[in-house]
C-alpha cells in the first residue's frame, strides 16, 4: 500500500473513476444484452432493476476506493502539462464517440436501405440502440482516463 502514499490526488482520482467506470460497465452490460436477446414478458421491470443495481454498484465501489486511496487533502491546481494531458485524453475520446457514433448510424442506414443483405446485427430491437449508444459513452469515458492516466504516468 505504499504506492498509494507515493500518487497525486489527481491519479488517485484517476484510477479510481478508471477503476469503477470498467467494474460497473463489466456488470451491466453482459447483463443487459441477456436480458434484451432474450424474449421475457417483463423486460423493461428486469432491466430498470438492473440500472438500479449497477447504479449502487457504482456508489459502493466509488465509497470503498475513496476510503482505499483517502483523497483527503487539497488537490493542487492543474498546471500546463496536467491541462495538456487532459486534453489530449478529451479528444481521443471525443474521436472514439464519434467513430462509434457513425458506425452505428452506418449500421442504421444500411440495415434499413438493404434489409436482406446488410443486416449483421438485429437493430429492431427498441433497446439495443439506446444500449449501444450507452456502450459508445462508457468506452469513450473508459478510453478518456485510461490515456489521461497513461500520460500522467508516462510524463509526455
């Protein structure tokens, strides 16, 4: 536990939102695609009740790493480096949402102008594409701190 002494506040805070955001997208959504391919009368109650145990998962492990990592103390202001760092993580981000974003609209398109030959996956199901876009948020904030992390770390 030594290591923790030895991080910034801000690294600490990092890992921790790095650390939360991939255990709750892990839980919820294997979870949800079960529940959305499958062909249950009470869909929309199982997944409500899912969104509310992720949402506490999420609280519970955000309280443990906070008591873990003690962000007691103040956290310095950015300087130039840290403000470049974040905002190079931001645009990778951005870059991967977006790419994401026209893919599935691609999909959406060609699903709907070709229906027997472009159909890969089955985009008629109402809940998927709210998923997918979900997906696209939770990779692009996965990707934000994992690089604002890695050049934290690595200095450049």
């Amino acid at each position: 536990m030594g290591f923790l002494q030895e991080m910034a506040i801000r690294e600490k805070r990092l890992w921790a939102t790095l650390l939360v955001d991939a255990i709750v997208a892990l839980y919820y959504f294997p979870n949800a695609l079960v529940l959305i391919m499958s062909s249950e009368t009470g869909l929309v109650s199982a997944l409500v009740g899912l969104v509310i145990k992720s949402t506490m998962l999420g609280i519970v492990l955000g309280l443990l790493l906070s008591l873990l990592f003690r962000f007691a103390g103040a956290e310095l202001a950015a300087d130039e480096r840290e403000k470049r760092f974040a905002a190079r993580a931001n645009v990778a981000g951005y870059w991967a949402l977006q790419v994401f974003a026209v893919l599935l609209i691609w999909q959406l398109g060609a699903s709907a102008l070709f229906p027997n030959f472009y159909r890969i996956p089955d985009l008629s199901n109402p809940f998927l594409i709210p998923h997918l876009l979900l997906l696209a948020l939770i990779v692009s904030r996965l990707l934000k701190s994992g690089l604002e992390l890695f050049y934290f770390r690595r200095g450049y």
